[in-house]
C-alpha cells in the first residue's frame, strides 16, 4: 500500500549539501507494522517526513494505493495518514475541550465542526474514550491544557484513529513520557493497529521496543537502510544483537548503542 521507489533527499544551504535520504526503496504492505531505529541523523524523521508530505522528496517517487503523492502536499495525505509526534502538545488543541479534538479529528471524513456537539456522537466519543481506561471519558469538557502528557499522547493516539487512516506514522511518540506511560501508549496503540488492521511506522531510540512491537524492523545509518530483521528472525532477536550489527558497520557514536541489555552490561563491567 505504501512504496518508495529510489527516493532522495538533499537539503542545500549556502555551500553545503546534505544527504538525508539516499536512493531509498521500502515497500509497506496492508497490516504491516514496520519499526525503524538509527543512529542521529539517519534520516528516521526525515523519512516520516517524506511520507507525510511535510517536505518533498529531491529525486525519487512515493505511492500510496498505488496513488502517486509524490508532490501531494501534507493536507491532501491526512485522510489518508494520520501521524503522532513525540511531543504531547503537538497533537492536541490545548484551549480546546476533549470532545472538541475529538470532533476535530473527525474532520478526516469529511464532517464540519458545530459550536454543540450532538448528543450522540458525545455518546460515541465517550464510548471510545472508555477503551482507554484511564478515566477520560468523564472529563469530555475538560480543557487538554489540564490532562498530564501520559493522557494527552493517549487522546492523540485515539483521534489519530478515531477515523482509521490508511496508514499511521509514529514519530518517537513515548520518547518524552515515563516508562510506565510509554508502556501504556505503546499498548493502546498496538490495540488500536491490530483492530483497524492498520499499516504502520513508528521510528524509536528504544531498542527493546523495536524488537517486541511489530512485524518487521529497519536499522538506517545516513539515509539508508543497512539491515532489516522480518517475522521469527526479528522476534528471535535482542538488544544485544542489535548493537552488534551497528558495532560491526562501525556505528559506535550514538545514545543508541549505550543502550545494552544488563547482562551484556555487567559482563563488560
């Protein structure tokens, strides 16, 4: 459903000249789940970028059902893409009520916004808020300002599903929460993939993340991948084996690597 075809991005400015995305071919399937790590500055959000229709690609062709969108800007994708970044801020109208983001990002099919809100669909928001189970369903008029960012990300992960895209794209979006809040975005949100059957990126620094969430896994270095882990292989994988194959392509100068399983730890200590 999703294809890149020798994609490129170059940024220029002045005298110099970066490669971001070099000659890049990925292929996503309906139902695919498709984690992506890296050192900096390997083109991760670059990528996601790419796809959303934030920037444009510098050579290179995207398709999206078969669809070129390759020069498609971000607003023509979004009924297609939704998308949640690692800011929990980013993803809410902060002065707005839950129920008023929630009827914004209903917005997706097509529906215009009223000052109130029916009765009904109050009723649905609600429903859906139950699923979450962290008691959002009794605050609908409560200001987002107020919700921590544990239950921002979760609103921002349920609107970017409340209308199932064709594709979802997961910008490091537990990377700024608690680790008991990351655990529970990560497993709203492969709730909410498996249930609409949702193809889906999301690019992390967490490498046991990487491995327990989804089908496959890429590892990308300066705008390329250099590896990539499917089906048994990956789920037979650890972080141990992660960091060595970036060791062994002498990928040594990142946070990425220091992240070693304990055991590996103390046995170097």
């Amino acid at each position: 459903m999703l294809k890149l075809e020798r994609v490129s991005k170059i940024f220029t400015s002045n005298a110099d000249r970066v490669v971001a995305i070099h000659a890049l071919d990925l292929t996503l399937a309906d139902g695919d789940f498709l984690t992506i790590i890296g050192s900096n500055g390997a083109g991760k959000s670059t990528l996601l970028n790419l796809i959303a229709g934030t920037i444009f690609p510098t050579t290179g062709r995207i398709s999206l059902n078969e669809n070129d969108v390759t020069t498609s800007p971000a607003y023509k994708r979004a009924r297609s893409i939704g998308r949640i970044v690692q800011d929990p801020l980013a993803g809410t109208a902060p002065t707005m009520t839950v129920a008023e983001n929630m009827a914004l990002a209903m917005k997706r099919q097509g529906r215009r916004l009223r000052l109130a809100l029916p009765r009904k669909l109050r009723g649905q928001f609600k429903d859906r808020l139950e699923t979450l189970n962290i008691g959002l369903d009794t605050r609908l008029d409560c200001p987002v300002s107020l919700l921590s960012g544990g239950e921002r990300q979760a609103l921002a992960v349920l609107m970017a599903t409340l209308v199932p895209p064709k594709l979802l794209l997961l910008d490091e979006h537990t990377a700024a929460l608690d680790p008991s809040n990351a655990a529970m975005i990560v497993r709203l949100t492969e709730s909410f993939v498996d249930r609409a059957g949702l193809a889906t990126l999301m690019v992390t620094h967490n490498m046991e993340q990487a491995i327990a969430v989804g089908n496959r896994l890429i590892m990308m270095h300066k705008g390329e991948i250099i590896h990539e882990l499917r089906g048994e292989e990956k789920q037979a994988s650890t972080v141990e084996n992660l960091v060595d194959l970036f060791s062994r392509r002498h990928i040594a100068n990142d946070e990425l690597l220091l992240k070693r399983v304990p055991a590996a730890a103390a046995a170097a200590a």
